[in-house]
C-alpha cells in the first residue's frame, strides 16, 4: 500500500535535498541529526490524528 505525499510536503522534500546537496557540494559535513528533530517552522502546529491507529508490521517475503 502507497500513502500519497501531499504537493506541499513533496516541494519541502525537494527544497531539503537541494539545500543538503548545495551545503555538502561547498564543503559543508553534516556530523549528526538527533533524533526527532523537525523541519517544520516552530510555530506552525503539527497535525493532529482524528481516527488514532496502530500501525500493522509490514512482513517481507
């Protein structure tokens, strides 16, 4: 199953990875990211689930 990526979190993907590339390519090292930590802009809230889930494992054969 394939969970659609809204336009939005598609061109923020992008716009990350260009940055990433332009920072890596003028010498620039990435050392560590910690975990949790978020590209979202500090004051923008963070979706809220209306239906909470588990998700299910996903078993590869």
């Amino acid at each position: 199953m394939h969970q659609a990526i809204s336009p939005e979190t598609q061109r923020a993907h992008e716009q990350l990875n260009e940055q990433t590339e332009i920072f890596i390519n003028h010498g620039g090292q990435i050392e560590s990211v910690p975990s949790g930590v978020s590209g979202l802009p500090a004051g923008r809230p963070k979706v809220v689930w209306m239906n909470p889930h588990t998700a299910k494992p996903i078993h590869k054969r």
